[in-house]
C-alpha cells in the first residue's frame, strides 16, 4: 500500500497551503494505524509531537495542530 502524507499550515481553523512538504512511501496493507503515523511523522520531521485533534475518515488520517502550532497533516491510501 502507498501512504501519500501533506504537511500544510492552517489558516481560520482549515488547511491554508501557503506552504506544503508532501511525501509518500510503501508499506505492509496489514501496518497499523500507530505505524503508519509514525512513520508519516518521522519522513516529515516531526516526530514526537502530539495532535490537538485527530480524525479518521477510513481512507484518510487527518492530524491538526500538532504541539499547538498551526499546522495539519493529511495522510490519504492508495492501493
């Protein structure tokens, strides 16, 4: 499976793009949900912070404001 990961800043509480750092990378279809984060988090340079909010949509894992800055990161599936 493909992780494609957005770390975008935010802008009234929803996703701005004025700037974007996108990766993407492979990984087992049986990964969990923990790896597949940090993984996303350790290629963007982030690792160890914490999200104020985190939704999960099924197809889609988004994490807002981690460690209170004003930041999102989207991480989509492909097959």
């Amino acid at each position: 499976m493909q992780v494609n990961i957005e770390l975008t800043d935010t802008y009234g509480g929803e996703a701005n793009y004025s700037w974007v750092n996108r990766k993407s990378f492979d990984i087992d279809d049986k990964a969990s949900t923990l790896s597949i984060v940090r993984k996303a988090k350790a290629l963007l340079g982030v690792s160890g912070t914490r999200a104020n909010r985190r939704e999960n949509y099924g197809d889609m894992i988004a994490l807002w404001g981690l460690d209170g800055n004003c930041v999102v990161m989207f991480i989509t599936f492909e097959n």
